[in-house]
C-alpha cells in the first residue's frame, strides 16, 4: 500500500456539519432560521418579513427542487385549508381584504409544508432553535413591557403582545430541549452547554410575559419531551408502552378540560396577581357565538371580520383595550375558524389535522427522530392552547409556519433505517432524512 512521505502532512478530517456544497444540512438550517426569523422580528422589520418567507421560499424551489415533486404530492392535504380561505372570497363581505390575506396565509403554509417535507430532517430542529436564539437574545436586549390590567404591566419582548410573547419564550423552551438532546446523540457537547445556558433566559421570558396558558402548556410538553428524549434508548415495546401511557394521559386531560382547566387557570390567575375570568375571553366568546348563529356554513369570508369599519370589531377592540384596533383574535382557534369559514372550514382543518397527525404520532413511537419528537411535543404544547388561544391560523405567524411543518413531517415517508451520528450520509436520500 502507498504510505504517504514523511514530511508530507496529513489532510484533517472532514468535518460534514461545516461542509457547504449544495447539499449541506447548513444551507437547510439557513433557510429555516431565515423564514422563522423573519416572521419572529415581525414588529420590528415590518414588510420584510414577507420578503424573507418568500426568499426562503425561493431558496427551497432553486435548491432542494429533487425534492419538491413528492414533498408536495405527500402534503397536498394540506392545501385544503388554505385553498378553502382563498374560496372564502367568493362570499366575503370584504373579498379584497379577504384574498390578500388568504394569499399571504397560502404562502405562509407553503413555507411551513416545505420546511417539514423538502429540507433535511435535522435541520428542522437546528434551524428552529438558531432562529429562537437569536430572537431571545434580542428580546432581553432590546424588549419591552405593557400594560396589563390595572396599573399592571408584563412584558411583551419584541412581540406584539404579551400571549405571544409567552408562546415564543414556551416554544423556544421545547426546541432548545429538543436540540440538546440531537446534540448530545452526535457527541456535539459544546453546542449542547451553550443551549443548555439560554434556558434560563428562555424561562425568565416565559414567566414575565405572565402568559398562563403558554406557562401550562410549556410544564406539560416540558414533561412529555424529557420522557421522550429519555424513551429513545429504550426497546420499542417499552417505548411503546410508556408513550402510549402519556398519550391516554393527554387526551384524557383534553377531553375533561372543562372540569379542570378553569380551576387551575384561576389558581395560576391568583398566585401571579392577575384577575380571575380568563382576562376578558368569555365576553368575547359570547359576541364570536353571535356571530357564527348569523352564518354558520362557511362563516364570514377570511379575515373579513377584523375591519376597523366592523362596528362589533371596534367594540372588542375598545373592550380590550386595544388602540391600534389591529392584531386581535376570538382567543379561541375553534371560534376564530367558525366565525371566518364556517363548520365547513372547521370540519376541513380537523381533518387535515387528524390526516397528518395520526402518522406522526405513530412514526414517532417506531422511528423516534429528534424532529418528530420536536414535532410531538409542539403539538402537545399548541393543543393545550387550542381553547384559550388562536394557533395556526393567521397569516405570517410563527404558530402556523410551525404547525403546518409539523403536519408535512408527519407526512414524510423518507425516514433511514437509523439516524446518522456524526457520519456523512452515503445518499442523497440519507442525507433528506437526517
């Protein structure tokens, strides 16, 4: 065998998480941070931030088109919603308003449908939790407070209020756990005790916000991930077992939530100083089952209800205090859906749900990857908040950026027989599936 010449020095070992040739897992977190990123720093970059999800967009189609052909035929379910929106215009009152905001909403489920069915598995979650770390970092340097009850005040960080400000600091909580255990799988340990430092920050965010719903479904898919993480390890009848106890576990707690969610709620209310009553949400509701007994098929015409010549949206708008008589919601996903597409629109989305969440849950307990435990457990953490909160319904938000990537994740059918280390994958295949 040829041995090499003395003096002749050795080439260092590649390292392939630095490797940038086209098909390079950090060209995959690059366009994830840049899409999430962009629609984190909404409040701050304003229009650009449709500029970046449709440059991330753009970078997908010239990049990774290999992959388009089947990530869009496997996620074409997932079209029905926003397709629905755009029809909506056909009735809306407003049908203007209604196409261009059901057009940025088809744009930012395309952006969430890419990311989950056409990038590499592990960027998903790297490229999430870059775009969460930046965005943290820059709310405790340059965030913000408001007002909040009587003479209180809470702290929105560079969000537009302070839910979503909890909702953020919550997520980023999920991911930054779920990027620490990838990272600690491929023996990256720097990386992983640098996440492991912005917890704290993540949960100080979290709990200043004064977000209870955010804090409750943070302690629940917090639990849930951990166990998770910890299952991986073990055989796939024992994971199998403790999983599906969680799953009994969580859907009960769904389906009895009228029984307990209202007593905890008040008793979170209580202890941070804040009043009981959902802070105003039931006399909203009590105007949204108005106004879906008026027109409950297909509902209003998307986004045709939030208009500042709507006598009733001004109403809500000076009930709740809200000046700027923009960004506001039923606090409620169900309601926000019926009111705007009917029982029609709610039936569809359920069934989209249902259509990508089933195979999700399932791959996740057989082939349990960190991006489908990243995937699972944001589920968990947006169901809790389902009720109180809209998820995944408003155009250029990072709730439905996130759940329509979860849905495409789940949708996948390209998964390797074993989750790569620190090796280079050996096909193009391996290399989408990370």
């Amino acid at each position: 065998m040829h041995q090499p010449l003395p003096n002749t020095p050795m080439r260092p070992p590649s390292r392939p998480e630095f490797a940038l040739s086209r098909d390079s897992a950090l060209i995959d977190t690059g366009i994830v941070a840049l899409i999430f990123g962009g629609i984190l720093f909404n409040q701050v970059i304003g229009p650009l931030t449709v500029i970046c999800v449709l440059a991330g967009v753009a970078a997908i189609f010239l990049l990774r088109w290999e992959q388009l052909p089947r990530a869009l035929t496997r996620s074409l379910p997932l079209f029905s919603l926003p397709v629905f929106c755009i029809a909506s215009a056909l009735w809306s009152d407003h049908p203007d308003h209604t196409l261009y905001y059901a057009a940025l909403y088809g744009v930012t489920a395309l952006a969430g449908i890419l990311i989950g069915g056409a990038l590499k598995r592990s960027s998903y979650v790297e490229g999430y939790f870059v775009a969460f770390a930046i965005y943290s970092i820059a709310c405790v340097l340059f965030g913000r407070s408001v007002v909040f009850g009587v003479g209180g005040s809470a702290y929105a960080g560079l969000a537009g209020s302070k839910n979503t400000a909890g909702d953020m600091a919550g997520v980023a909580t999920l991911v930054t756990l779920a990027f620490i255990g990838f990272k600690i799988y491929r023996y990256q340990f720097i990386q992983a005790i640098g996440a492991l430092a912005l917890l704290p920050i993540f949960g100080v965010l979290l709990l200043l916000s004064k977000a209870t719903g955010a804090l409750l479904a943070t302690i629940m898919a917090s639990g849930l991930i951990v166990v998770w993480l910890i299952s991986r390890s073990f055989s796939l009848q024992v994971r199998g077992t403790v999983l599906t106890a969680a799953v009994i576990l969580l859907t009960l707690a769904v389906v009895t939530q009228d029984l307990w969610i209202k007593p905890v709620f008040d008793l979170v209310l209580d202890v941070s100083g804040k009043g009981t009553g959902l802070t105003g949400r039931v006399d909203i509701w009590v105007i949204g089952d108005q106004l879906i007994e008026e027109r409950p098929a297909a509902g209003l015409g998307y986004y045709a209800f939030w208009m500042k010549d709507n006598l009733t949206a001004q109403i809500i708008w000076e009930m709740m205090g809200i000046k700027g008589q923009s960004g506001f919601n039923f606090h409620n996903t169900q309601m926000e859906i019926v009111v705007h597409l009917g029982y029609i629109g709610l039936a569809i989305a359920i069934v989209m749900a249902a259509w990508a969440t089933i195979p999700l849950v399932y791959r996740s307990v057989v082939e349990p990857y960190f991006s489908s435990i990243c995937a699972c457990t944001l589920l968990v953490f947006f169901a809790v908040k389902v009720p109180f909160e809209v998820v995944a319904f408003d155009p250029m938000h990072f709730t439905t950026v996130t759940i329509y990537a979860i849905f495409a994740l789940g949708l996948r059918r390209d998964a390797p027989a074993r989750e790569p280390k620190t090796q280079r994958p050996q096909t193009l295949e391996q290399a989408y599936a990370v």
